[in-house]
C-alpha cells in the first residue's frame, strides 16, 4: 500500500503541473454527513452499529476547457462505532479514514453556458485507515485480561462515484452540492499486547451529502 500511495503521489505531482500548461486551477472545500451501506463489521467478531459519518474534504484540480476538471481529491471521515455487550451498547471507538484520489469531472453543462453546472464525478486512489479504541474500553480490557487492547485496520484500495453541482455566483466563484458513494473495504484485527485475537472484514463503505465552496482561477 506504502509502494502504492508513493507511484500515485509522483504521478499526481507530474499531471497536475503538466495540464498546468494549458488549464485553469481550481480549488474547493467541502463538508458534510455520511451514511453507510452496510455492516461495518460483517464477519461479526464484535457486533457494532454506525451514527451518521462527518465528512470534511478538499479538491486541487485543473479545469481543462469548460466541461472536464482532473485532479486529485483528499476526504476525512470519522465512523463513531458503539458496540453490544450483554445486551447494552457501549461505545467502542472511532473508525477514521484519509482518502487520497484522483479524480475526473464530466460537466453536463459547460461553465461559461449557465450559472448551474451539474457533473459526473469518478475517483480511484487509496484510504488510510485507523481505529481508535474508547479509554473506557482499554481500561475494562486491561482489568479482565491484563493487557492492552487495540483494533488494527488495513489500509485499502477505493474508488468514488458522485453526482454534484457548481452554482455560480460570480464567474470564477461557485457554491457546491454533491453526493456521492465511496467504496471503503479491508481487514481488521483485534490484538491484545500485539497478539492477534481475532479477525474478520470491515467495511466502511458509505454515501456522503456535501455542500462546500469552489474558486477558478
């Protein structure tokens, strides 16, 4: 994976100053909630349950003629995950994920034809992946076993698909609005002192509702 976001990030690097050449840059920020599609964990070695996912991101792209935005795309998002125990549901920790991919725009509707610009949006990169275990679960796993507990999550290949819209305030200034699904799935260990407990799938996978800001240069 280590090798994987390396190749990406020099390719990234060179396609973005190469289209520099002959394309206009684009910036964006955004915010939003998320939901999944899924169990989290389906193999079911901890039950668990999802709220609602925050999600933060932001674009650095090149518009190349007035349809088509290339460029690379990085998400945050937060999985608050509580977990049944004997019946009650307790908080377990917070499943986090920074999504790095490239990305490719298809606006319906060119920038310059109207002020709304509706867009096909289609990503493909990597997440990384982290658990963090709640301090009152550590705790409890330390007084009934004696040891430090802690999930490790792997990091995993992703893609994007999205629907979205520009809303042009000014020429170069757009309000946005996208929804989108992202694909989140990889493995996940239960370890006790760095000892392997446990195992199963994860899946993160989810539809995430932005709204945000857009500037063209």
């Amino acid at each position: 994976m280590k090798r994987f976001l390396s190749i990406f990030s020099a390719v990234a690097f060179v396609g973005m100053f190469t289209l520099n050449a002959f394309a206009g840059v684009m910036l964006g920020l955004k915010g939003g909630i998320g939901v999944t599609t899924q169990d989290f964990n389906p193999d079911g070695f901890v039950d668990t349950s999802v709220g609602v996912v925050p999600t933060f991101g932001a674009n650095i792209a090149y518009a190349i003629g007035d349809k088509v935005v290339v460029g690379l795309l990085g998400e945050y998002q937060m999985l608050s995950l509580d977990m049944e125990v004997f019946g009650y549901e307790v908080d377990w920790g917070d499943a986090n994920s920074i999504t790095l991919m490239p990305f490719v725009e298809w606006h319906f509707i060119g920038r310059s034809a109207a002020g709304i610009s509706p867009y096909l949006l289609i990503a493909a990169g990597g997440n990384l992946n982290s658990f963090d275990v709640d301090d009152q679960v550590k705790q409890e796993a330390r007084l009934l076993y004696g040891g430090d507990y802690d999930i490790e999550v792997d990091d995993t290949f992703g893609f994007k698909v999205g629907f979205g819209s520009d809303f042009f305030i000014t020429e170069k200034f757009a309000a946005n609005l996208e929804l989108g699904w992202k694909y989140n799935k990889g493995e996940a260990r239960e370890t006790l002192n760095g000892v392997s407990i446990g195992s199963g799938d994860f899946n993160a996978s989810n539809f995430a509702f932005t709204g945000g800001l857009r500037y063209y240069f």
